[in-house]
C-alpha cells in the first residue's frame, strides 16, 4: 500500500519525551502511515524505545550532522504524499492527521497546511496558545505565526523547494516557511493539532540570545534589511539576560534605558541607522519610564 503520510522525527538523547512522541503518531490509527525516525546516535534510552516498536516504524541511529540534517534525510526519504515534522519532544493531538488529510484530500491545490498548536511543558501540560493567525506572508516576516509541529505539506514541494538549510542552528523550520511562504500562500486549518514542548533544557528556550541573532541574519538576507520587529524583540531578550527586571518603577526606568541603549546598538550593528521614528519611540519610552518613576517616589514621599 503506498503510504498516504510520512510523519519524520529528527531524535538526540530525547528518550524521556521520546514514546509520548511516538505514541501521539501511532494513535492517530491512520491507515497507510510511514513513520521515519532518524536518530543521531542517543546515549540514553532512544534506541531501546525505538526497537521495542518493531516494524511499525523505520528508525536509522548513528552520527548526524544535527537536526536539519535528520530531518532532511526524512523529507528524501518519504514515500508519503503528504509529510508532517514531528521532533523527539513533541506530541500531535487525537485526530489531527485525519483533519489535515481531508483538508488536503478537498483542497487538491493546497500545498501546506498549518493549524493552531499549545506549548505544553515536560509533564505534558497546557502552558500557553501557541500564536497563530490567518496567512499572510508580510505578516510572516515579523511574526513567526506557524507552530513546526503543526504543519503538513506535500511531498511535491519538497521536490519544488528542496530540504531544510542545514546551515541554521535554529530557524530552518521558519527559513523553510519563508522560502515556500514568497512562493504560494499557506492554508490555515482552525484546530489545534500539536503540542509543542517546552523546558528549561529546551534548545529554543535555553538559546533565546543565539536564535534571535540567526532569525535576523536569515531574514535580512532574504528581505535585505533586518526587520524591526526582530531587532526590538533581540533587544528585550539581551536586556533581560542582563538581569534587569520590571519590579517597580525605578527597576522599570533602569530597564527601560538599557532596553534603549541595546535597541540603538542592535539597529546599528543590523541595519547601520536608526530610523528617526524608531529613535523618537525610544526617547517615548524613556520619558514615560521616568514620569511614573518620579510619580512612585512621590507617593512613596506622602505615605
């Protein structure tokens, strides 16, 4: 039977997570599912998990050069026509492959289709909504609005667009929708479909610094100039790492110009200038940072 939907999962030392993950895939209960796991050689309990399913999967261990490039030898790979990426940490939710399957099966000229998804935590509970919104690609570059988990494509765009950059470190599923995304828009299926995985361990929560920085070279090498959006949000993440807090007014105000000051040097390194309109929204932010600083002091004065 040909496989009507390859799931991939790219896997490294992730056994903990690793037969939810699975599980999430195999209770789908879809007829003609191909399941390709490419590990990179896991010291932990990976391998003896992946055995333990015997035929239901096909799994590869050994030495890789990260998870681009696991992931790309699983797009090669697919025999499905359809193809979801599932990492080792991740779960999909019941009966999200059959939503996306009917979507693709009626919609014959849709190529990718992305629906909501939760950030849930190591014990698999609900943490947040994951930000999703409606298709549209101007949006995209300021926003990465689409959860990796949560989006489905067809084989054919894989022979279209090729595979993952294997250069990124952490933005080469956002490069990839940026690239397919300039080409043809994406449909949006209003359900959640995945549970995507957050810990302090995490390879994008502990590297906030270090994705922000890739996201922006990324970008400003497709759009030619580094987003705004990006730069501000580089910014608040380096202050934040600098230990300022938000505590009360006069923390806030110390915040807020180091937030300023960052902002300026991150536009500078980037883009080379700082927009006049950017510089008057900073000395906004500084001017009101200050005002209720002094307001607190003197009410602190009256008590």
């Amino acid at each position: 039977m040909k496989a009507k939907i390859t799931i991939v999962t790219p896997s490294y030392n992730q056994g903990i997570f690793l037969r939810r993950t699975l599980d999430s895939v195999f209770n789908q209960n879809i007829e003609g599912l191909e399941y390709l796991v490419f590990d990179g050689g896991s010291k932990d309990e990976t391998v003896e998990i992946l055995e333990s399913y015997g035929d239901r999967l096909s799994f590869v261990s050994g030495k890789d050069g990260g998870q681009s490039d696991a992931v790309n030898k699983g797009l090669l790979a697919a025999h499905g026509e359809i193809i979801g990426w599932l990492n080792s940490d991740d779960v999909y939710y019941p009966g999200s492959i059959e939503s996306v399957l009917k979507v693709f099966e009626e919609n014959p000229d849709v190529d990718v289709i992305y629906g909501k998804a939760d950030h849930i935590d190591e014990n698999d509970l609900y943490m947040e909504d994951y930000y999703t919104e409606q298709w549209d690609y101007e949006r995209l570059k300021e926003v990465c609005f689409l959860c990796q988990p949560a989006v489905f494509f067809r084989k054919s765009v894989v022979d279209t667009f090729g595979v993952l950059n294997k250069e990124l470190n952490y933005c080469m599923d956002y490069e990839y929708w940026m690239r397919i995304g300039a080409k043809k828009p994406f449909y949006f299926l209003n359900q959640k479909l995945a549970g995507s995985r957050l810990y302090s361990d995490n390879k994008t929560l502990g590297n906030r610094k270090a994705v922000h920085e890739e996201i922006i070279v990324m970008l400003k090498g497709k759009l030619r100039k580094a987003p705004k959006k990006w730069m501000y949000n580089l910014s608040h993440v380096i202050t934040e790492e600098s230990g300022y807090t938000r505590a009360n007014a006069s923390d806030n105000y110390k915040f807020v110009k180091a937030l300023v000051l960052t902002s300026m040097k991150v536009f500078l390194k980037y883009n080379r200038h700082i927009p006049l309109t950017d510089i008057r929204a900073m000395m906004s932010w500084l001017k009101h940072a200050y005002v209720a600083k002094r307001e607190a002091k003197r009410n602190e004065n009256r008590l």
